[in-house]
C-alpha cells in the first residue's frame, strides 16, 4: 500500500509522458546526420543558385550582338542623315563588298574591325567604311609580296617535313627582325600574335570581350601556335598600328609598312626567272627527259597521308620530293630540309605569275613537271 501511494504522489507529466514519434526523436548518430544533411542541401541550394546565375549571365552575353543591333537601328532611326551621306555609305558598302566576293574575295578569316574607327552616327560608319576599304586597297596592291612573303618564312625553320601553310610564332620573330621592325613592335610582339590567334574570341562585333590583363597573361603559351595566310594578313594589320605610332589612319600606316617589306623582300618578290629554260641546260634536261619522267610519275604517287595528296598523283608535293632526294643520297648536313623547302618554292614560283593565281587563297604547293625539272635544277645550283 505504501508503494501504491508513493506512485500516486507521482507528478502526472512523469506518469503520462507526451507521445512523441520515434522518427523526430534523435538518436546518436541521427543528430550528425541531419546536422550533415541541412548542410549539404544548404550547399545544393548555394550551387543551384550558383548555376543559374552563371545561365543568367550566359544568356544575358549569347543576346548582347542582338541588343547592340537594336541599338544601332534605334539611334539610327532616331537622326537625321542628310541625302548626300546616305549616297556615300551606299557607295562605299558596294566598295566593300567587290573586296569581299568573287574568286579574289578578302579572305574571311582576317578580322580587324577593332582597330576601325568606332562610333554609332551615320558620320562615323562613313568615317569607319572608307577607312576599311582603305586597307583592303593596300592590301590588295601588295598580295603577291605579302603571299611571297609568308610562304618564305613558312618554309624558313623547318627541320622536318611539315606543312607549308602555317608560320610559327619562331618564323613571325625572325621576320619582324629581317623587315626591321620598331623596337615597339618587338616589345608587344607576343601581345599583336595572340591577339591576332584569338581575335574571333575576344573581339565581338568591334568590342573586347576580355580584358587585357587576361590577353597579356595568355600570350606566353603561344610559341606552338602557327598563323595561316588570312592570320598572317591579319598580324601585318596590327603589328602596323604599333610600327608608326601617330596619328595617322591604320591604311596610311599600313602602306608604309608594306611598302618596308617590299623593300627588304626583293629576292621573294617580282618574277621569278626559271633556270631550267636556259639554252645549256635544257640541252642537259633534254637527254634524260625519259628517265626523269619515269622518277617523276613514280614519286608522285608515293604521298598517300591523305585524301588530297592521293588525288594529286600527278603532281609532286614536299614530301615526295623529300623522299626522292632522300632516296638519292641528296639530304645531309649541309643540304638541311629548309634548304630543300626553298628550293621547292622558289621552283613552284618561278616564271612570269609568280606563281600566283591572282587571289588570296593558299598556293598548290605542288610542283608540275616542268616546275620538278626547274627544282632539280635549283638544288643542283644550292650545292
């Protein structure tokens, strides 16, 4: 009995307990769990949140050509432009654009808009459009020497057989040493060659997409990087911004630029004489001109790396004429492949063309028979 009242004396909270559901009462590990879950699911919401701002932002630059369109066309239709005006940006659009079709168009792959004057009244797309077409006038007077040019230092440091249609940042110095280019260009070299690399990306309808403390910081891995023809057209543009610092317009200052190289490029520009015509030595050619026609339509054949190198079996690339001399016992220390590549352009460019086909796509480097017979003759003449 004394028991029975000592439990009645109980407290009612101690004899009838709230009922709480197992699955909220913590148990040893479930206080860290959940501990460890609010916190992970805090950082799924930091990174969804993370995410949807970089789409926001993404999306907000993927619509910044159209919203500058719109800009345009808004301030454009909101100005007076007189009669006159609209008659010369008409004029000069269809200037621009007899440089940019046809089969000797500009090639589309050099980009220089930035260096253009900037503004959005119809003036200074006039101001913008003359000075372009400017430039195109320039380069288009001096093709061939620009072309004769980037082939020759495309073949300049070869130590192995490789392609002719690029120039490495080591060729792009040492052409900027030959034309004696300012001490300015030398110094932003590396700056003007990934630029001209990366001009697609960093430059979107003439305006930076990057800052210049990124392009100085990425323009010293740049040395395996190489430079096609419109590239290289390219880098001639910008590199003279920087040779003739003034005031002057970017034509006037690439004119002289040019006129430069032609001066210092006279052994790679003008006609190129063929040694093989020749009254002695065609005497020579003439005698074995059955077995060199057998060599020649052999070793045209052997270049099989590709599908165009198979389709031209009858023609000879550097490769072939590569594995011919090497056959021959004709390449040692003192005939080096870059020797060999000089003699295969100067063959491929001899006669009254040039070898240029008037526009400003790459050349065939392939040689013709009577192009073969002139590189024989040439490499005779180097040893």
């Amino acid at each position: 009995e004394g028991g029975k009242e000592a439990e009645e004396w109980q407290p009612f909270h101690i004899r009838c307990p709230p009922f709480e559901a197992k699955s909220l009462l913590p148990s040893k590990g479930s206080a860290g769990l959940m501990m460890v879950s609010s916190v992970e699911d805090d950082e799924g919401s930091a990174q969804a949140a993370a995410r949807a701002s970089a789409k926001a932002r993404k999306d907000e630059h993927s619509h910044l050509p159209l919203l500058h369109e719109l800009d345009a066309l808004h301030f454009e239709a909101c100005q007076e432009v007189s009669k006159e005006l609209k008659q010369k940006i008409a004029a000069l659009e269809a200037r621009l654009l007899s440089f940019t079709q046809g089969d000797a168009a500009f090639p589309r792959g050099c980009l220089f808009q930035d260096l253009l004057p900037q503004g959005t009244s119809s003036e200074d797309r006039a101001v913008r459009l003359e000075e372009e077409c400017a430039v195109l006038e320039a380069l288009f007077a001096k093709r061939v020497v620009i072309k004769d040019a980037f082939r020759s230092y495309a073949s300049s440091a070869l130590t192995e057989i490789t392609a002719l249609d690029k120039i490495s940042m080591g060729e792009i110095r040492t052409f900027v040493k030959d034309m004696r280019f300012s001490s300015r260009v030398t110094i932003k070299l590396p700056q003007i060659f990934y630029t001209t690399l990366n001009s697609a990306v960093l430059f979107s309808d003439g305006r930076p997409m990057r800052g210049e403390e990124e392009s100085m910081g990425a323009c010293d891995n740049d040395d395996d990087s190489e430079l096609g023809m419109a590239k290289f057209v390219e880098f001639l543009i910008r590199a003279s911004r920087e040779q003739n610092v003034g005031k002057s317009n970017l034509a006037r200052k690439l004119n002289t630029m040019l006129n430069t190289i032609q001066r210092h490029c006279k052994a790679i520009s003008g006609p190129t004489p063929q040694i093989s015509v020749q009254p002695l030595v065609m005497k020579v050619l003439s005698k074995r001109q059955n077995m060199l026609k057998r060599v020649y339509l052999k070793y045209c054949g052997e270049d099989t790396s590709d599908v165009a190198a198979s389709s031209a079996n009858h023609t000879m690339n550097l490769k072939e004429l590569f594995q011919l001399m090497k056959d021959c016992n004709q390449m040692d220390a003192k005939f080096s492949v870059s020797k060999l590549a000089a003699a295969f352009i100067s063959a491929n460019s001899s006669g009254p063309d040039n070898g240029d086909d008037g526009t400003w796509s790459e050349w065939d480097w392939e040689l013709s028979w009577d192009e073969f017979q002139e590189v024989l003759v040439r490499i005779v003449d180097m040893k």
